[in-house]
C-alpha cells in the first residue's frame, strides 16, 4: 500500500503545475472581467495534452487514468474555478461519454478534435423542471422515418455557449431510468437554441446556459450508446466527474491556505504578525489537516476508479461529499484570516470563495452523495 503518488503522476503533476503557473495564470483576472473563458487557452491545452488525459493514443490521447484528471483538475482550480470547469467539462465530463459508448465513425469525428482543444463539448442533462432526479428528465426523443425528432429544455448546461458538441439526454422510452438515450447534437442543429449566458455567484468566466430544442432532426446515427441505456451511461459518467470536482474543490482549498499562511506572516494585529497568535496558527494547521484528509480520500476514490474497485462508486460520493464540504470550510476559514480584504471583489481567496460554493451543488449534491451511501439500508 502506498500513500504517495508514483513517479509518473508526480511527474504530471509538475508539469501541469507548471503549465497553469504560465499558461492560465496571467489570464485569470481578464477572464473573471470579461466573463469568459480565454480562446485561447483551448489550442495550448491541447498543445499540452491535458484534453486528452483518458482519450485512447489512436484518437490523439494518453490513454491515460481519472488519478491524473484529478490531478490536473487540482492545479487549475488553484487558478481558477471558471476555467477548470470550462476545460474540465468538454475532457472530462461530456467527451468520456464518446470514449466509452462512441461508434467508432462518432470517435472519429469528435475525440481527436476535442483532445486537440478544436472543439468544445457540453453535456446537457438538468433541465428546469428537474436536476438531481435524472430519471425525471422530460426532454422527448420521437423516432421519425429516418431518425428522431428531440423538443425540450435544459437548464445551466455549461460550456453551451461555447460547444460543437452538445450531449443531451432525452426521453426515448417509458418513464424512469430504462427510458433515457444520449443523442450527438452538433452546433448550428435545426432547431437548437441556447438563452443568454447565466449571470452566477462564481465561475465567471464559465459560460452557462438554457438549451432549447424545438423540432431537432436528427439522423439515426445521432444515438449516443444504447437507446434506453442513458440513464446508466449518465450514472458512469458521473463517476469521473464526481472525482474531477472534488480535486477541483481540493485545488481552491490548497490555494487558500498557501494564501492564509502568507498573509498571516505579513500581516500585524496588535503589534505582532497574526502567526504570533496561536488561536490563528492553529486555525491554519486544521486546515491543512482538513485538506490532506479530502485530498487522500479523493485520490483514492480516483484510483480505485481506475482500478474498477468495486467500492469505487461509493469512494467517489465519499469523496465529493467530503472534499466539496472541506473545501467550502477552508475557503471561508481563508477569507475570515484576511479579514476586510477577504470580502473586497478583486481578492483571490473571494473569488476561490464565490467558485467553490457550487462545488456542493453541481454533479450531483452534498444530499445525493448521502443517498448513494444510504442505499440499501433498512
Ligand atoms: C453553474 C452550474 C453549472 C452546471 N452545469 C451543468 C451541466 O453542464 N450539465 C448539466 O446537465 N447540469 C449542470 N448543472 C446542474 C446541476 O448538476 C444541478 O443544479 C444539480 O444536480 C442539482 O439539481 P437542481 O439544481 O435541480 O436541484 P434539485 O434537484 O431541485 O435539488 C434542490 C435541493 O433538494 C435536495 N434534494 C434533492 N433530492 C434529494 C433527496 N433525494 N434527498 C435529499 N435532498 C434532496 C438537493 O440536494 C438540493 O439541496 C449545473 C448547475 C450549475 C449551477
């Protein structure tokens, strides 16, 4: 048993550091500004083949494992939680679902782009009548002469201003989870349409939106899997992106505390640094605590993905629901050591603050992690 990561991830790890330190760092304040994600990082992330982390070599991937998204997922959300989410979601959260139940025409024509950062995937799942009940959604797919016909809406899909690709999960059969199918929908679709860009307490320069489908065609050869068969693919899916958004919630923590440490070495309260009081120097070694105890059970909850562990699904809510939970505490510990300056707009940790709220809420909530660890009790 090791607790260490390998050398190999050590390795990643590193270079992903280093290139959030160069490549996303200088934008972060003009993207929070602007309210988007910068273009250009898309070609420079996959320049750098953090797109393509887990899309097989043929299709221009590592091949590699969910212990490294996690890892990178890490660094970038010690950036910025707008632009993790933005890359994480096409990689990470929409592209996995054409890894895994992609024909291989439909792997031809989207895993090489999407790894290469040439276009943008979303997944669009939650609508508004419905979120964490996915069995809900009321989206309907009609099976026509030669293909089907999807009218519905959906509801904070993020990246959908953005994405060539949008994943949408649509009624095909009975109520319930055995009646769900994935369809391809490409930008520009007859009959696509997206609201305006949310205005959100954090992840500024994530783009989130309202997708409307009304009278969408689409070939036969759109279906995403097996017909009927969305509900699971979602469920697996969820897997990885439940991982992805704890490391994420571990990245904005980790930041917070290098932050709180420095601040509390250079600022004085009554005469000394505020690390001269105790009551200040144990607040940071509890969160240090707190993070390391989030960050173990998220590698793990990463790695027995990835070894398909069959206590796997229930490490990764363990995981989510922890992490996002620390998370959120280490934040606001952080924004509470900087006082005044915590609270004013421009500072870091009251961004980190605003981003890792929804940390709690998205891919699932605090509540349906305890759901999926209470299944089966009497
Ligand atoms: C910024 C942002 C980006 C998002 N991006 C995407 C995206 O790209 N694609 C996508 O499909 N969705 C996306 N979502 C939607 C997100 O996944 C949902 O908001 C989330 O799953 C919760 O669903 P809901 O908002 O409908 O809340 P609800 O399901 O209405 O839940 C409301 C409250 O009730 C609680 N609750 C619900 N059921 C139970 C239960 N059984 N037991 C106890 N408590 C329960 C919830 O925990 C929550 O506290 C995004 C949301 C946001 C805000």
């Amino acid at each position: 048993m090791s607790w260490e990561l390998d050398q190999v991830h050590q390795d990643f790890q590193a270079s992903a550091r280093a290139f959030v330190d160069r490549q996303v760092r200088p934008l972060v304040e003009s993207a929070e500004e602007a309210g988007s994600f910068p273009a250009e990082l898309w070609k420079q992330l996959g320049s750098a083949g953090l797109l393509g982390l887990i899309t097989p070599e043929a299709h221009g991937g590592a091949d590699g494992d969910g212990l490294a998204v996690a890892l990178l997922a890490e660094e970038l959300a010690r950036a910025s939680g707008g632009i993790a989410v933005t890359a994480l979601v096409s990689a990470y959260m929409a592209a996995p679902h054409v890894i895994r139940h992609g024909t291989p025409a439909q792997q031809d024509r989207w895993l090489a782009p999407l790894a290469a950062g040439e276009a943008v995937a979303a997944i669009a799942v939650t609508e508004p009548g419905t979120g964490s009940d996915v069995a809900r959604v009321g989206t309907t797919a009609r099976r026509t002469e030669d293909g089907w016909l999807l009218n519905g809406r959906k509801m904070f899909i993020t990246n959908a201003g953005l994405a060539d690709l949008i994943i949408v999960a649509a009624r095909t059969g009975d109520a319930g989870r055995g009646g769900l199918t994935l369809f391809l929908v490409g930008r520009g679709t007859d009959g696509l349409s997206l609201g305006r860009p949310l205005a959100k307490m954090g992840w500024h320069s994530s783009d989130t939106r309202e997708v409307l489908l009304d009278d969408v065609a689409l070939p036969a050869d759109a279906v995403l899997g097996t017909e009927n068969r969305g509900f699971y693919q979602i469920m697996e899916a969820f897997q990885l992106e439940r991982v992805a958004l704890a490391a994420m919630g571990i990245g904005h923590a980790a930041e917070c505390l290098d932050l709180a440490r420095e601040y509390a070495g250079q600022r004085e309260a009554f005469g000394e640094p505020l690390t001269h009081l105790q009551t200040i120097r144990h607040r940071l070694a509890a969160m240090e605590v707190e993070l390391e105890a989030a960050r173990l059970i998220t590698y793990q909850a990463a790695a027995r993905l990835d070894a398909g562990h069959p206590e796997a699904a229930r490490s990764v809510a363990r995981a989510k629901y922890l992490a996002a939970i620390s998370a959120n505490r280490i934040v606001d510990d952080a924004v509470q050591l900087f006082g005044g300056a915590g609270f004013v707009e421009e500072s870091p940790v009251a961004r980190h603050y605003r981003d890792v709220r929804i940390l709690r809420i998205g891919g699932g909530t605090d509540e349906i992690q305890l759901e999926i660890l209470t299944r089966g009790m009497a």
